[in-house]
C-alpha cells in the first residue's frame, strides 16, 4: 500500500502514544482519520493536532471490549468518511509483573477483553469495509510478548500471543479470500507511551518505574509501522530487543525463555532493593 492520500485510517487507542502518533503520521500524508479512545481529553486533543494537517477526522469515546460499541464505530465511520482503507487495533492495557496463580480472574478478564476481544472487535467490524476497496490494510498490535512467554506477565502474554495466533491465521485466510487486503501483526518492544501508567495493579512508583525502561519514541514506532504497511511486511518488528527476540525465538525458544527468566527476576531484585 503505496499511497494514503485521501485514504481512511482507523485507529484505536489513539488518545496518547503510539495510537496519536499513528493518527499524525496518516493526517501527514493526506489520510482521512477515524479515531477512538476511552480518554476523552486525550482523544480530543489527538483530533485538534489531526485536524491542523487538514483532512478529516471523526471521533468516538468508547471501550473497545464492546462488540456492540465497535460495530456502531465501524457503522459511523462509514456514513461520515467512506470505507476503511486501514484499520489498525491499537488500544491496549498491561498489568504489573504478578506470578500467575496469584492474578484474579477479573484482572486477567479485562487484559484479555480489551486486548484480545477489542482486537477481534475490530477487525470483524471493519472486514466488510476492508474487502470493497481495491488495497487495504487491517494492523493488529501485539507485542514482543507475543514471541515469548516472559515471567509474571502471564495475562499480557496472552492476550498478545492470542493477537498473534488470530492475525496469522487471518493473514493465511485472506490470501485466498480476499488477496488485495494486506494483514499486518505488529511487534512493539519497549516504546515510550502511556501504556505503563494504565499498568492494572501497579503503583505509580512503579509505573514510573516501567516508563524509564522504554526507549523508542512513539513517534518513531509509528513510522516503523506506517512503512512496514508501505512495504507490506506482515510482522513489523518495532525496536532491536523486538528483532532480537523474533531471531532468537526462531533458532532457540528454550534458551530465550530461561534467558528472559533470569533478566527479569535480575529486574526485579533490583527494584526491590
């Protein structure tokens, strides 16, 4: 997908990071943006930049584990913009490094229905749309942790491996049903965004904490992404711990997994300290 002039561009999460980020970089090449976040305040002020690169953009405060909510999105976006030409589901929580037996089932039923279901959501909702235009494009975010399983991130885990067990099977699907649609599964390492200050359980010390272990700019993942949808790569690797784990993981799972053990539990020790 060469081109995004006077394209339509979803976005999810687009109050704050990498979803604001995504939204500037499509307005920036003449894209139309359709946007939605539960942050008001944070989605309004995404529009206001959005709309100073002068196309259109539609707004929608709603949460994105509401199957319902995301099929009005779609609807909407439809009857103010046009069909989608790329959908990309963004919006996504975290939660605070926590052994697995001891993470409620509420807590690990929000990660999964805003990651996981929001995903699934959204992509369902916007395929219609997707199949009518000649190039288009559905970006699902997953995460480096969704090419391995770390240590006490166990629902995040999943809902990442979940993105990205549904994103190739529907990349295998859609190059027989719809060929011109490309599928894109994204892998973030760590990015300087506001996901570690919506981490479920942690303080704000601790979400403090995370923040300052994050390197890459939203800005700059968003640019990966935006070219990785240019070139048509179905998994976009955002960052070197992102690339080094893809490799590794391919080579050698085990001594990847025992690696990440021990850094992590190193982590920790240290922030306990």
């Amino acid at each position: 997908m060469k081109n995004f002039k006077n394209k339509n561009a979803v976005i999810t999460g687009a109050g704050s990071g990498i979803g604001r980020a995504l939204a500037l970089s499509f307005a920036s090449r003449g894209a139309n943006v359709a946007i939605s976040d539960v942050n008001e305040e944070g989605l309004n002020e995404t529009a206001k930049l959005a709309q100073e690169k002068g196309v259109k953009v539609f707004k929608k405060v709603f949460d994105v584990s509401s199957n319902e909510a995301f099929i009005n999105f779609a609807n909407e976006v439809k009857e103010m913009l046009g069909d989608a030409d790329v959908v990309i589901n963004n919006a996504g929580i975290t939660h605070k490094p926590i052994p697995l037996n001891t993470l409620s089932k509420e807590q690990f039923e929000k990660i999964m229905n805003i990651n996981f279901w929001g995903m699934v959501y959204g992509t369902q909702a916007f395929l219609p749309q997707l199949k009518k235009s000649e190039t288009t494009a559905v970006a699902n975010v997953s995460s480096v942790f969704g090419l391995v399983g770390m240590p006490y991130q166990g629902a995040y885990v999943a809902s990442k491996f979940a993105i990205r067990g549904y994103t190739e099977a529907l990349a295998s699907e859609m190059k027989q049903l719809s060929p011109k649609l490309q599928v894109h599964s994204i892998h973030p390492g760590g990015i300087k965004t506001n996901i570690a200050h919506s981490t479920e359980g942690a303080t704000e010390a601790e979400k403090k904490q995370m923040a300052q272990t994050f390197k890459i700019t939203a800005d700059q993942a968003a640019a990966i992404i935006v070219k990785g949808i240019e070139k048509n790569s179905f998994r976009i690797l955002i960052g070197s711990d992102a690339k080094a784990l893809d490799m590794v993981t391919r080579i050698s799972p085990f001594k990847l997994f025992n690696y990440g053990v021990q850094k992590l539990l190193k982590r920790n020790a240290q922030a306990n300290s």
